[in-house]
C-alpha cells in the first residue's frame, strides 16, 4: 500500500500575518537603513522584556551567538568544554572553531537531555565550561547543574535554541547559565529567516559583545577614531531581520501556548500505551516543546504507523559523534545509544490543531 502524502510535518516556518508583516518589510526595504539600526535595537528590548531575559544581544544567528558566548566565557584553545552529543551540530562545531576540545557527557535516559552526574565525571582541571542544551524544548536540570558550575569555577552556557518560552523552577530558561543562546532560525518557534540572541547575566560584558559582534568596533564611533584591540566577527543582525522579528513577538504567546498545548496532550494521552513512552523531565521543568519527544520499543514502527495516515515522525537529529570530525572524542554512553534507539519526533507545532493531535494518538493506540 502506498502511503498519502505527507498532510502534517515535523516542523514547519511560521509567520507572522501579512496584513502585519509586509507593510513592516516594505518600510523597512525603502527606508534606506538595512544594516544594523533602531530597529535591530527595539528588537532586542522587546525580546529581553517579553522572554524576561536581563539583557539581549540581536545576533546574525544562534551559531554566532553562541561562538561569542564561548570566546565571553574565557574558552581559549585547548580548553576542555564539557557538552551533549545529543543536539543539532552547530553546538559543538562551534566549540572546535574555537581551539576547545569538546567533552561528551552522558544523557538522560527519558530526555535526551545532559546528566549531571555524568557532567560532574568528565571536569578535569582542563575544562572551562559547561554547555547545556535544552532537547527539543525540554528544560535540563538547571539546579544542579548551576551548582555544579559554581563549586567548580565553570562557566554554564545555555542554549536554548529549542526551548523558547521554556522555564525551571519558575525562571525562564536564559536566565540561569552565565550565558545563553536563542536560534530564529527557519524551523524554530519563531524565525527572522535566521538570527539569534546572546544573553548574559554580567551586565559588564555587554559593551565586549557588542564589538565583538562587529568587527572588534565600537559602533558610533567614527572610523576615523575607533581603535580595535580584539578581532571581532560580522554578526550582527540587521533592520529586515529584526522587523520580522518584532512582527513575530506580536503573536508569540499564542503560538507557543499551541505548543505547550498540545505537549500536555500527548504527554497524558500517550501515557500507559503498551510500547510508548513520553519523555519524562524534572518538576522543575516546563517544557515548550519545539518537538515533542517520545519513546519505543520501535521507532521505526511509529515512524510507519504514522506515515500510513499522512503524518510525519523522525528522529530529525543525529548524535554529533557520529560523525567523523569528533571520532577523536567519542566515549561510551550508553544512556544516549538507549534514548536514540528509542527516540522519535512527532509533530506537536501550531499547525497541528485538536483533530490532527487526536488522529495522531488513535492512530498509535492502534498500531
């Protein structure tokens, strides 16, 4: 039997209404200033404000947020990071690109997520820093790791480029690690076409990240006058990035609310399904569920089931070990070999809407 074509994706873009967006861009396109400007700036207040952050950082996209934020954390050239191979690659890319040697720690068995236990075993008196992803949306054990960080002089970066609007404990993720990193890319719960957002607790390294984003300048400075002491990079986000982006704020409570909605849903609808399992996650956690995550005996076979009715399911990521370029540091995790056997995706976006979500779950119920 051939199966339908696929009626419900795994991610999908989102975008704001065009009734909003399109006389925003026009504006913006005729204005005369496409680079970085006022705009980029009330972006980066809004967003701070609306996601509680202290402070904001518009960036050209979560991969440069994230380079400045391990340059910002001391991480120099033979550095250990302490990371997740359970994440999209630009994680740990990044982390070469910048001289480090990347530490794979073990994950969570239910989540995918990093296990402080396993952090704890990997610091030496080489490592530097702590990165932390929160999988598919869903907020790590952020206490403990913190404190971790703490007792040991590491610095903790977040990256939260699945997990916006995600929250521990109350905070909301961003605010816990020393630094933290949001994605707009294309597919994440809201995009500028691509982009990001570096932010900091230590309010005194704002005006480093600021040339560092920018050649090593210091904007408002004329040419003439400015003196670079560090190199910087071009990293920037510009005006038609952040006018997307504010147009995106306008509605980004309701989308992530369909999310978070439709998580819960299947987290008490899936439970007690012979061969399922949702991802479990700490108390503390609130995800916001990007992706939603769930566990099998087969993954193929939910692949399968859902395929036969339209819908699309995948692992969507491969453990960054996998690949050649960090054959020098793979190690044995046996929790993550067990969560990737296991894991599969299932679409839980804005775009699935209560009907789609219940034929999804009858669907597994019976296959």
């Amino acid at each position: 039997m051939v199966n339908p074509p696929i009626s419900i994706p795994l991610v999908k873009v989102a975008m704001p209404p065009r009734e909003l967006l399109m006389p925003a861009l026009e504006s913006v396109l005729y204005s005369g200033m496409l680079a970085e400007g006022e705009h980029v700036y009330q972006f980066e207040d809004q967003f701070a404000h609306t996601f509680e952050l202290p402070h904001a950082l518009a960036m050209s996209s979560g991969t440069a947020a994230l380079h400045v934020a391990l340059l910002l954390a001391g991480v120099k050239p033979g550095d250990e990071v302490i990371t997740t191979s359970m994440t999209a690659e630009p994680t740990n890319t990044t982390i070469l690109q910048v001289g480090a040697v990347p530490v794979f720690a073990d994950v969570e068995v239910d989540n995918g997520n990093l296990d402080p236990a396993s952090v704890e075993a990997c610091i030496s008196p080489r490592t530097r820093a702590i990165v932390v992803v929160h999988y598919a949306g869903y907020p790590a054990q952020l206490d403990v790791l913190r404190s971790l960080a703490d007792r040991h002089g590491l610095m903790l970066i977040e990256d939260c480029a699945h997990a916006l609007g995600a929250r521990f404990g109350g905070q909301p993720v961003g605010t816990i690690g020393d630094f933290a990193i949001f994605s707009f890319q294309a597919i994440k719960h809201m995009t500028t076409v691509d982009g990001g957002v570096l932010t900091m607790r230590d309010a005194s390294r704002l005006a480093e990240a600021r040339r560092l984003r920018w050649f090593g300048l210091t904007k408002g400075v004329p040419r003439t006058e400015v003196d670079i002491k560090t190199p910087g990079y071009k990293y920037n986000m510009h005006n038609v990035a952040a006018v997307i982006g504010k147009c995106q704020l306008a509605g980004i409570g309701e989308l992530l609310s369909r999310h978070i909605d439709n998580g819960r849903y299947y987290d008490a609808a899936l439970a007690g399904i012979p061969g399922l399992a949702p991802a479990r996650f700490a108390a503390e956690a609130q995800p916001s569920y990007w992706l939603y995550t769930l566990l099998a005996d087969d993954s193929d076979a939910v692949e399968r089931c859902l395929a036969a009715i339209g819908v699309m399911a995948s692992k969507l990521h491969r453990p960054n070990h996998y690949h050649s370029v960090f054959e020098p540091f793979r190690r044995p995790m046996p929790a993550l070999d067990r969560f990737y056997q296991r894991l599969v995706h299932i679409p839980c976006g804005w775009w699935v809407n209560p009907s789609d979500r219940e034929r999804i779950v009858d669907a597994l119920r019976r296959g």
